[in-house]
C-alpha cells in the first residue's frame, strides 16, 4: 500500500473512531431528525449508549441500550446489539443485528409487546379492537427479495381478544410458525396450535401485500359470535372446514 493511501486510511479510520466517541447526547442535538421521532435521556456514545426514552409516531420504547461493534465497521458492516426494557415496561426486546451491502440480518431477536403499540390508533376493517399481547422469537433472518432469503421463527398471540361490530371473540392463545418461502414471509398456523379449529398460512410479500389461505372449522373452543359468523364465509367442505381466503393489502397499512 503506498505513503498516501495509508495517510487517507489513517484519516477516514481517525474520523469514524472520533465522531464514534463523541456524547451521542451532542450528536442527537445537532443531528436533523424526522419530525415524528424523539429522544429522551440520551447519554453514552455510538459505541456504548442509551436512551430513556425513544418516540416514534403514537409508539414509544424505554431504556433502549446498544452497543456497536467498532471493529465490523472495517469488513463495511454495522453490527449493534440492542436491547430495549424489560419485564416492567410494556415493550421489551433485544437483538444482534448486522447491516451490510447485501442486507440485514438478525440474529436472536426476542419481542414482547402489547397489540396496542403495534396498532398504534390504526383503524381497522368493521371497526375492530384488538387485546393482547404478542411474543415473537426469531433465531435467524437474512433480508432476501422481495423480503428474506431465511427465517426461522414463532409468534405467540397471547390473551387475544377481538371485538367489532359483528360481535365479540375471546381468541385466547394461538402459535404460530414463521418461515420465508419464495421471498416472502410465511406465516403458518397447525389446528393443534389454537382452539378455534384454523389451520392455514398467510404470506406478506413487498408493498404491504398478503394472502391468506386458510380453513376453520366450528368447535367448542370457539366463541358464539364467531360460530354464528361461519356460514358468511361460504359452504363447509365435507369434513366441516370453511374457507378462508384474502388477497389484498395488510389492512390498517
């Protein structure tokens, strides 16, 4: 490597480790922001930091912490772990994330969350209010087009209740399975794994689009208003299965 190539090396590795070790407090205070994001209680640096409190929108996390690895920055990858609350606040996480040119990954993600913040005042179809919580686990992801090229994972739907203007549905607890296939996340659901007689799988691919194709039978599990609303879903196959099939945009999106 020749005398004026390392010099700009030197200077490019010189500027990242200095605006790396700077308070990220006086960074977040000269830094343009989108409107609708804000910080609270910011102190430590880009490698080593936290905050209080971050707003985005109707949404707000609690003691997000993260810690940069300086070192992938020379490989031209950015790899944070992050990890936000705890068991007393309403949203926790955590997660090791990387960012390269050819995508994101993440590993170990855990996310525990009320159905509140993920909605966030969103208006849904028939005037729906969901209750709950979710719990989703994620050991693998690679980012793939439209969406992943892996992912492993299961999400737990947990004390479900939904109400709107067709009746009310105590949902309870439902698993749910997730994987990726042709790109898009795939996210599959066993009889076995709720009371409500469902089976099926539900694929989210670019621009907010899914499919749902899926099946349901009446049981004991299930609530009276959901029973009665079965026959709207057309006529029962030979072993009592209704279908269930949607192709459109995530609604609320």
């Amino acid at each position: 490597m020749s005398l004026s190539k390392k010099i700009i090396l030197a200077v490019l590795l010189y500027l990242v480790f200095l605006l790396a070790y700077m308070p990220v407090k006086w960074l977040a205070s000269i830094l343009p922001m989108p409107a609708n994001i804000s910080l609270a209680g910011v102190s430590g640096t880009l490698w080593e930091g936290q905050a209080d409190l971050v707003q985005f929108g109707p949404r707000q996390l609690e003691q997000v912490n993260w810690s940069l690895n300086p070192w992938a920055l020379l490989l031209g990858q950015a790899n944070v772990d992050i990890n936000i609350g705890n068991r007393a606040t309403a949203v926790s996480a955590k997660a090791d994330i990387s960012w390269s040119l050819s995508g994101i990954k993440v590993q170990g993600l855990r996310f525990d969350a009320p159905d509140s913040f993920l909605i966030a005042g969103a208006k849904l179809p028939f005037a729906t209010q969901v209750q709950g919580e979710i719990s989703l686990m994620v050991p693998d992801f690679v980012q793939g087009k439209p969406l992943c090229e892996q992912l492993s994972g299961k999400l737990f739907l947990n004390h479900t209740d939904m109400r709107n203007q067709f009746g009310e549905y105590p949902l309870g607890n439902m698993a749910l399975t997730l994987s990726c296939q042709g790109g898009e996340v795939a996210i599959s659901m066993l009889e076995a794994d709720n009371k409500l007689g469902i089976s099926g799988i539900i694929l989210l691919g670019s621009d907010n689009s899914i499919k749902v194709t899926a099946k349901v039978k009446a049981t004991d599990g299930q609530p009276q208003d959901m029973r009665n609303s079965l026959a709207y879903l057309g006529k029962p196959d030979s072993q009592g299965y209704y279908p269930v099939n949607y192709q459109g945009r995530i609604p609320g999106l």
